[in-house]
C-alpha cells in the first residue's frame, strides 16, 4: 500500500477542475470509505474537484449510502442508471457527466488505490493525454486470476490492431479533449480501455501495486469477463474475422494429406475402411462451419446493436 503514496507537492499547478469517476454497484462496505479516501487524496492535492459516482443498477444500499454522503458534500454528484447496464458503460456515463479538464476513472472497491492520483495528474501537467495505470503487483488474488488476467491481457495485446498496453484495467487518467472524443462515440459495446488506446494523442504508463479488495465480493463474474474479453476481440481485432481463411488454408492442407495416404493406400493394397477418409473430412468441414458461422453471428450482432441506435444508458435521476 505505502509503494502507491507520492509527495503531494509533486503537482505545482492546482488550477484545474479534476472530475472523479467512480462506478459503483452493491458497493454498500465499501461506499463511504472509498468517498472517504477519495475526497482526503483530492484535498490533499488541493485542486478543485468533483467526484462523481455512478450507480449502476445497485441492488443494496449503495444508493442511499451514496445519497447520505452527498448530503454532507456539494462535490459528490450521483448519476443513478436505470438498471445495471455493466460496468463499461457506467464509466461511459460517468465521463459524459464530467466537467472536469482532467478526468480520473477508478472503481469503487478501492483496489486501484486513489493515492496513485498525483503521479496520474503529473504526467497529465507534463503533457499526456492518456495516463495508463499499469499493475505491476496485483495483491489480495489468487494465482489462478492472477494467470487468467496475464493471459486475457498478453492475447489482447498480441491480436489487437491497436497498441493496448498489457495489465492495465479502467484506472486512468484523460485529458478534457480525450474525454470529449470517448463521449462522442456511438458504439454500444465498449471496451473503453481499448477506446482510450485507439483515441491515440500522447499517452504515458504509471505502475503501482494494486490492492486486495477493501470490502464485499467482486462483481465481475465469469459470464461479464466473457463479455468483456468478447468486446475486446471483436471491437479491436481483426483476427476473428481471418480465422476462417486460417482455418480453410487448415483444411486445404488435411484434404490433401488425406487425398495422398488414400492414392497410397491403394498403391500399397492396404487395407483401410472405404467411407473412413471422407467421413472424417465431412465431419471437419460441419465443424468449421459452424465456427465461422458463429464468428460472423457474433460481428453481425455488434451491427445490430449499432443499427438499432438505442442509447448507450439511460439515467434515472441525477443528485
């Protein structure tokens, strides 16, 4: 925890407007000490500030607990979702109610330690446009997540048409004109980690060590890290697409070791099942269909989601 603390005299320059997005759902444990934590970094570095906290959908008491301590604060504000509209576009939310030059995304369990924020806003003062926190000690995990995320991250990066740096999550810092673009965009399924990346300008790299949970469970299920890892592939690759012609290049290749082993099965008189060869070549070619079917499903319903141009959230009530 104490490798994440920076001299707040760092930032020489507090004359900005710094907006906090915070996404929050059945956070209940943890609300008030993350607005807590949150607003002692914010005062300490002295800027004018605002956080904003955006309930996605909380079934607990988050909301009131949010309101409670909004209550006591004029810098809090709420963005209240509908229902649960998943994580990345909460955040999607939070950047569009933001005022601020620069805006801080960080979730609300308080594993992304807010002390980080100095080292996140020098780099901005000194020019970047994208601020990446990277993880480089991911604590309070087991080994297994731990793998699982170094794998997701490393793919990603090895099959994305844009540089997405590996180990970084949804702790950032943008710029105003970063924040402007990201709001802007009309796609649906965001992968706002991979938008961050592909919006280009000058973006920089911290590393900090990220911290065990303070409270409560993760909401991040393996069903939602599917989607996200889904997201991912198919907003910021191009290798889904082209796996069928690996895969038809593939098959080309089985069909003619086939074709040989039977014109030298025949030369030799040995002995071998007439239908064996062609049943398992049709059998190979129902399966990679399929497969590409399914890819193609999978990018045809992207479009109808952007087709469809439902809003991206739909806000319920703003404190």
């Amino acid at each position: 925890m104490f490798a994440n603390r920076v001299n707040f005299m760092a930032v020489e320059t507090p004359d900005y407007l710094l907006s906090i997005v915070i996404p929050m759902y059945n956070e209940e444990q943890g609300a008030s000490e993350c607005v807590r934590r949150v607003r002692k970094v914010l005062q300490d570095i002295g800027c004018r500030y605002e956080m904003i906290f955006v309930n996605d959908g909380s079934r607990d008491q988050t909301l009131e607990i949010l309101k409670n301590e909004k209550a006591q604060d004029e810098k809090i504000k709420i963005v209240d979702l509908s229902r649960n509209f998943g994580h990345q576009t909460a955040i999607s939310a939070g950047i569009d109610h933001a005022k601020g030059d620069a805006i801080i995304v960080i979730d609300g369990d308080l594993q992304d330690p807010p002390e980080v924020f100095p080292r996140l806003i020098e780099k901005w003062l000194a020019g970047a446009d994208v601020v990446h926190a990277r993880r480089s000690v991911r604590h309070g995990e087991s080994a297994l997540k731990n793998l699982r995320a170094q794998l997701f991250y490393r793919i990603m990066s090895s099959i994305s048409t844009v540089a997405i740096p590996v180990d970084v999550g949804d702790f950032r810092l943008i710029s105003r004109r970063v924040a402007d673009e990201l709001s802007h965009m009309s796609e649906k399924r965001r992968y706002v980690r991979g938008l961050a990346s592909w919006i280009g300008f000058k973006q920089e790299i911290i590393d900090y060590e990220r911290e065990a949970r303070f409270a409560g469970t993760p909401s991040y299920t393996l069903k939602t890290l599917m989607g996200l890892a889904m997201a991912g592939v198919t907003g910021f690759s191009v290798v889904p697409l082209r796996l069928g012609i690996y895969l038809g290049v593939a098959l080309m290749f089985a069909a003619t070791i086939s074709l040989l082993y039977v014109v030298y099965a025949a030369a030799l008189h040995l002995l071998i099942a007439d239908w064996a060869p062609l049943m398992v070549l049709i059998l190979f070619v129902f399966a990679l269909q399929f497969f590409c079917i399914g890819i193609i499903g999978e990018y045809l319903y992207i479009v109808l989601e952007n087709v469809r141009a439902r809003p991206l959230y739909v806000v319920r009530k703003i404190y």
